[in-house]
C-alpha cells in the first residue's frame, strides 16, 4: 500500500510503501539456491534517502567466491548450458527479459532503495533498458557466423567461436542493472557461465535477479551472485584461477588492480570500463545553443552526476558562452534533487554519506582553486537525512585546476571558455580519460573533424546520450579496455579455434 505523504500542502504519493522490506532477500545465490556467507558475515551500511541503517546483505569472501566458481566450472564442464544450441540460450534469455519486465516495479523498489536514485528514474529509463540490452543479444546470438578458410587443394579450416568457460562480472552502483544486463546477457548467450559481484552500494536486484533466472530456465550453476565487498569478493574472483575473464566497471584505480590480479593468476581475459571526464565541445558555429544547454543539464545532472560518461566539461566558445550559461543555469532548475519515491521527482539522492562528502569536497576545492560557483536556489522537500546535492556550475575554470581533470562523479559542471575550436580540442583530448564527449556544430567540415580528432570511446555530434545498443560502448585511455553493447560485445565473452582438416 502506498503511503501518503503532503509537503507543504501538496498531496505526494511514497511508492515505498509498496517494498516490504522486511522480506528483501538478502543471500548470495550460488548453484542455484540462496544461502549466507560462510562467515556469517554481511553489509551494513546507512540508506541515502533518509538515513535509516540498513544491514544483512551477504559479506561474501573468498570461501564463497570458491564454491560459486567450483559450482559455475562444474555446470559449464558437464555441458547443460555450453552446449545448448544459440536459439535454445535466445529463449531462455528472452523469458529472462519478459520475467525482469513482468517485475520491474520490485526491481526498481530494490534499487531505490538502495542507491538513492529515484525511483521514477529507474522505472522509465534504466530497467527498460536493461531489459531490452538483454533482448538485443538474445535476439543476435543466432545471427552471429563462424569463419571459414575456401579449400585450398585437400585442406580447409573452420575458425569458431566458444565460450570462455566461467567468468567473472563486477558491477558498479550507479546504474546496477544496466550494466549487469550489458555484460551477463552477452556471457551467457555465448555459452559461458557466470559469477557475479555486485557493488556492495547496490547488491539487492541482482540478488533478485538470481530468482528469475531460475524461473527462466537457466540450469542450477549457471548464474551465481556473491554480493561482497570489493577488496574481498572482487579481488578473489579476479585472482581465481578457474575464472577465464574478468568483466568490470568502475574506477580506474580498481580497474588497474583488476589488471593487476589478472596477470598474477592464469592471464584471464580483461575488459574494464573505468569512467571519464566527458569532454562538451560547444562551436560558435552552432546554430542550437539552448538545444545544447538543454541536453547537457539532463545528461550530467539526472543522476546527481553519477554516470561514468556524464559530460562532466564544457568547452565553449567564447562567443557563445554567455547565452549558453543563461541557459544552462535555468536548465540546471529542472534536476535540483527530492525525495528519491516520490513518483512525481526524477532525481534522488547521491548514493553514500562517503560519496556526498567527496563530492562536497571537490565543491569547496573549486573555490579555493578560483571558480565560479552557481548553485540553483530551488530547494525540494525530502525526509531528515537524505543526501542530496544541488548542481553545481563552475565558471573561470581552466584545465590545470584539479576539478577539471578528476572524476569528481557528482553533480559537478566544469565549464572552459575558449577562443577557437582548435583550443576546444586541445583541452578535451588533455586528459588521462577518453570514454565519451560531444561537440556542437552546424558546420559540416568542423563536424567531422572535431569529432574525428577526439580521442574518446564514443562521440556524439549535435546530441549526447542517445545511442542505442547497436552502438559499442567503451573507452580509451584509462577509461578502460573494450567494449560492452552492441555485436562487437560479444567477442569478448568467447575466443577463436581453429579447426584444420586434411582430406
């Protein structure tokens, strides 16, 4: 039943009351079944929408990581899952897709709860994603072709595609079931098995998930989900050496150390994908400034900026640049944060008291370091104990200042005004990330080359945002090796045999 709430006279309505909380399961699920860390141990932590203490998902360790990869190696060895043609796996994960749709509104009760994100932003935007990446490759792996050599005199060869074997996926907090989907689904359409170590912030809908993919039919050991801390369950299942790839996204910093673990077990397959400092090149040769403004403020500020590719840089021509930050300060109104469930707020909160105060903190260092700081005076109401932050637009930012180089991953804008385009680009590639940028430009020779000489994953030219899952998804430099979404993801999850015959 939901509850109701009035602020300031203004009837709300709370879907948490819809989550009973009281049965949130919080157990690991290896072989098939839930069950608690061998230690006993489990994750405390403070809720981001208000405060309240939240503890007893399951702390898993190594012990749990061990019996989960023994449990995955022995499904995929004994072939009930490898060894299903790609239409049979294709069923299998699209009723996997119709079982998350069938119960997104849990999902995105978990994952509210969980992060803070709002709830309605879940619900519309982030689970319909992910449920339709999982019906994307579903729908593709029987479309995808082995090779083969023409015959040459008595010889020929056939080069095919299989599976890794057991890998292992690490999901970050920020967009939990989006980037699962994007890295389970294609895994396990290939023919691999899978062990999953969800961030400790966000633990609870793939826990949930395990359920459905029972439900689906995936076979007992197939999928498994150790939720854990990082530097426990993550870095046991990166150095397993019955564990054949290693999928991760997160921070650079851990990032290198997944690399690290890799080499020092059995030189698994690594992908990483490790955020950015999104670089927004603006033109004076756009011809859609407010357009521009319009779409930067959703696309850094919807999800308190906590989104790897955020275009967390501005870069704008200095004749331009005073229409384009009227805009965007009025813009920038639209995404001040509320009450996470109430189902009328699009944003929420930030995802920790730890990562409020970081970000807290890199709003203070602006200052110290000379920037300009605007903040919308617009104030929501929400219950005592939310963490929330308002946006933050800096100006006089040049790109030395620390707050243009980190990934400060909040609701932080760096805004650089420039003279020309060739300094525009100069500082978008003058960083140590390369994950996703855009320029604005209605000019069609400046088009193609900024965005032929900006050196990210994927740019976006008069848009940001609104790829879809044929696009490949990945960056360079250190933000990551390989890309999720799209066919190409799927040659990560297999390797190559050949097969040479002599007739």
């Amino acid at each position: 039943m939901m509850i109701e709430l009035i602020y300031k006279g203004v009837k709300k309505m709370d879907v948490l009351g819809k989550l009973n909380i009281d049965e949130i399961e919080k157990r690991a699920f290896i072989n098939g079944e839930y069950t608690d860390a061998i230690s006993g141990a489990v994750i405390s932590k403070s809720l981001s929408f208000d405060g309240r203490k939240f503890e007893g998902i399951a702390a898993c360790g190594k012990a749990d990581v061990d019996i989960a990869v023994a449990a995955a190696q022995k499904a995929y060895s004994s072939g009930i899952w490898s060894r299903k043609t790609p239409s049979e796996r294709k069923k299998i994960l699209l009723k996997l897709a119709d079982l998350m749709e069938e119960h997104i509104e849990e999902l995105a009760l978990l994952d509210t709860f969980e992060t803070g994100r709002a709830y309605i932003n879940y619900l519309r935007d982030s689970l319909p994603k992910a449920i339709e990446a999982v019906r994307y490759f579903a729908e593709a792996v029987d479309k995808l072709y082995d090779e083969s050599i023409p015959i040459r005199g008595s010889d020929t060869a056939v080069i095919k595609k299989v599976p890794l074997g057991v890998v292992g996926l690490i999901t970050p907090w920020n967009d939990p079931m989006v980037v699962t989907a994007w890295k389970f689904a294609p895994a396990l359409l290939m023919g691999n098995t899978v062990v999953l170590k969800p961030a400790e912030q966000s633990s609870l809908s793939a826990i949930y998930l395990g359920k459905l993919t029972k439900e689906a039919g995936i076979p007992d050991g197939v999928f498994n989900v150790v939720p854990g801390y990082g530097e426990e369950a993550g870095k046991a299942l990166a150095l397993h050496k019955d564990v054949r790839g290693i999928f991760f996204t997160g921070s650079a910093e851990v990032g290198k150390k997944i690399m690290e673990y890799a080499g020092q077990s059995n030189m698994k397959r690594v992908a990483l994908e490790c955020g950015g400092k999104g670089p927004y090149i603006v033109s004076n040769k756009c011809n859609r400034i407010s357009e521009a403004a319009e779409v930067l403020a959703k696309n850094m500020f919807y999800n308190q900026g906590q989104i790897c590719s955020a275009p967390s840089r501005a870069v704008v021509h200095k004749s331009v640049y005073d229409e384009f930050i009227a805009v965007l300060k009025a813009e920038s109104e639209k995404y001040v944060p509320g009450y996470s469930f109430d189902d009328a707020n699009e944003v929420g909160c930030v995802v920790s008291k730890e990562q409020y105060d970081k970000v807290n903190g890199y709003i203070d260092l602006a200052a110290k370091e000379g920037a300009k700081i605007y903040r919308p005076s617009l104030v929501k109401e929400k219950p005592e104990g939310a963490i929330c932050i308002t946006p933050a637009i800096l100006e006089n930012v040049n790109n030395n200042m620390r707050i243009a180089r980190e990934e400060i991953f909040g609701p932080v804008l760096a805004v650089i005004k420039v003279d020309s385009m060739e300094e525009a680009v100069d500082i978008a590639n003058d960083s140590e990330f390369g994950l996703a940028g855009a320029v604005w430009t209605d000019d069609v020779n400046e088009a193609f080359n900024l965005t032929d000489r900006m050196e990210v994953g994927l740019v976006h030219l008069n848009s940001y945002g609104n790829d879809d899952n044929s696009s490949p998804f990945g960056g360079v430099k250190q933000s990551g090796i390989g890309k999720d979404k799209s066919i190409h993801a799927f040659d990560k999850y297999c390797d190559s045999k050949t097969i040479w015959m002599h007739f």
